[in-house]
C-alpha cells in the first residue's frame, strides 16, 4: 500500500475505535423501544468539570481529541441527555464532540456566590466562547435547540471566525426585550402560557416547589408524540437540581418581556442583536412534524441565513427535543453542514 493508502486506514481505524470506545462507555446499547434510557446514568458519568469564565462548566467530551469540533447546546427544561445517542454517532464519524451543561444546569456553578444570576441571551453565547477558549478551541460547529438553538445563533452572529458552521432547531430565534413588547394574536400568546406564568411571584414560587412536574408537563406539550418513559424523564431531571436553575429560568423569561434588567457589560451585544443581523456561516436549520412548543415558521426566518443554507423538516412524530427524538438525522445534519 501507498503511504496516503496506509494514514486513509489508520484513520478509518482510529475512528471506528473512537466510535467504539465511546460508545462503550457511555452505555449506548440499542434501546429496546424509544424513549428507553441505555444504562442509567451513563452519560453524566462521563461529566467533566473546568473553569470557564464566569462558571465552572460541567461537560461530556467524546471522540477524537484531533477531530473537527462539534459543540451540542440543550434547551429548557432539559439537559445534557438530549445528546445521549447523537454524540456516539458523531465521535464514530470523527468528530471531537463536547456536551456542557448551560449555567443553571447539571453540574455547572459560579464561581462567584456574588454574580448575578442573570440568564439573558448574550450571557449564554459568551459562557460557550469562555468555554471554548478554556478547552483552546479555536473554531467549532455549533448546534442546538430551544435556549441551545438561540445561544449557537448569537455565536455564529457575534463571533463567526469562531464558529464553522451552524445546525439550529426551529432556525432564527434571535430576539430582544423590545421587539417582544410587540403582542401576538391570542392564540400564539397562550402557547406562552408558562412566560407569563413566571412573570409572577405565584410563578416563581410555583416552579421552584414543582420544578420537575412543570418539566415533565413541558416535554408532554412540547413533544406530543414522544413517548419517553419515566426512567428518560428522570435521568434528565436531576439536572434541574442545580441551585442556580430557578434563577436562571425565571431571569430568562422575565428577562425577554422586559420585567428583569440585563447587565451592563452586556448591553453592546444585546445592541447588536436587537438589530436582528444575518447569520453568514453555513446553516443547516431543522423542524419536527409534531413541535408542540411555539416556533416560528422556516418561511419567516429564511433569509435571515445568507450563507449556505438548507432547511429540513423531520416526519415521523418529532418534537420539540428534536436531537433526543430523532438523534441520526440531528447527527447527519452536524455531518453535513460541517462539510459545507
């Protein structure tokens, strides 16, 4: 065999061993119907922690240390585990893959008892660049859905030399206090039912005593179709144990309808995204069939995305949590727009 013959095998090699060892150690055997949890807790066991700007970041990192970077966000109210089954595919395509807990989840702290605890959308986007200059990655993939989705979309606009390209659930979900002063017709506001709900202190204190039935009902809406089982739920829900998660949830919401301040040191980003700018870095935007949660139509966001770009819609029953319920075409749309 040729010299380029012998690095293409030891490459596929390498790869499928990768694949393998992952995929080994985070418990990821076949489930036996969906929704199943492949061996309890096996992904949070790989968990782990380094400083990171404001917060000690817990993560999962799987794959190739050498591989093109791939960073996966969660949304609310979930966690790390919506990833469960699409990080193997990715580490056994060659990919380094890291999973962290947002502030307010998991195992992720402040490092500072006085910061505040503030969840308004820029501050997510400069944990994930913290985060990645604390693991010195220089550029990666980004993809994510609901406050995952909006934090990559921040990314790939305040820093696109950062970011290689773009996979973002239910597509441009950029927004700001002032333009959500802006009311919707009543039946798009009742789908919001839960943002107005923690603009109370009825609510607050309502999410702080039944946090995990208010998760749990969250994903039934969200995700009509999916028929996740307890042990799934509760794997996931552990994360909302976070001391800082109440804060952070209701700070968020309160936060988009203008009832909580930001920070100042955030106010020049916030400027910059309140003017609704374009993403330029190539897109792969996606939707399920069955979103319960509100969403805006690809239509409207469209040519929001001037790079290249294609949207795909997910038949079969998909929610909301899009890379939990369907991990393989979540996985392939990574794959593919990071070969853009």
């Amino acid at each position: 065999m040729t010299p380029e013959t012998i690095d293409r095998t030891r490459r596929r090699l390498l790869v499928a061993a990768a694949g393998t060892f992952v995929a080994a150690e985070l418990g990821l055997a076949s489930r036996a119907k969906a929704g199943t949890v492949p061996a309890a807790d096996a992904f949070s066991r790989q968990v782990k922690q380094i400083d990171a700007g404001l917060l000690n970041v817990g993560y999962v990192e799987a794959g190739v240390p050498t591989g093109p970077v791939v960073l996966l966000l969660h949304g609310w109210p979930y966690d790390i585990h919506s990833y469960v089954e699409v990080a193997p595919i990715l580490a056994s395509a060659g990919y380094r893959v890291i999973v962290p807990y947002l502030r307010g989840y998991g195992s992720t702290r402040f490092l500072s008892n006085q910061t505040v605890r503030n969840a308004q959308q820029s501050a997510l986007a400069v944990d994930m660049i913290a985060l990645m200059d604390a693991l010195g990655i220089k550029r990666a993939t980004v993809a994510g859905y609901d406050w995952g989705a909006r934090t990559a979309d921040i990314m790939a606009v305040l820093w696109p030399e950062r970011c290689k390209a773009l996979v973002s659930v239910s597509g441009y979900l950029i927004g700001s206090p002032e333009a959500n002063k802006a009311p919707l017709p009543p039946k798009a506001e009742l789908a919001w039912w839960y943002q107005f709900y923690f603009a109370t202190s009825r609510g607050r204190a309502g999410y702080e005593k039944y946090r995990k039935e208010f998760a749990e009902l969250i994903w039934q809406l969200a995700s009509p179709k999916w028929d996740f089982d307890d042990a799934t739920f509760e794997r996931s829900a552990q994360a909302f144990e976070n001391p800082d998660h109440v804060n952070i949830t209701i700070h968020n919401y309160r936060w988009r309808l203008g009832l909580a301040q930001g920070e100042h040191q955030y106010d020049a980003l916030e400027k910059r995204l309140a003017a609704v700018p374009v993403i330029t870095v190539p897109t792969i935007t996606m939707e399920g069939d069955a979103n319960g949660a509100p969403h805006p139509e690809p239509a409207s966001y469209a040519k929001k995305f001037t790079g290249k770009y294609e949207h795909r819609l997910i038949t079969g029953g998909i929610g909301h949590n899009l890379p939990q319920e369907a991990p393989r075409p979540f996985a392939q749309a990574v794959i593919d727009v990071s070969a853009a």
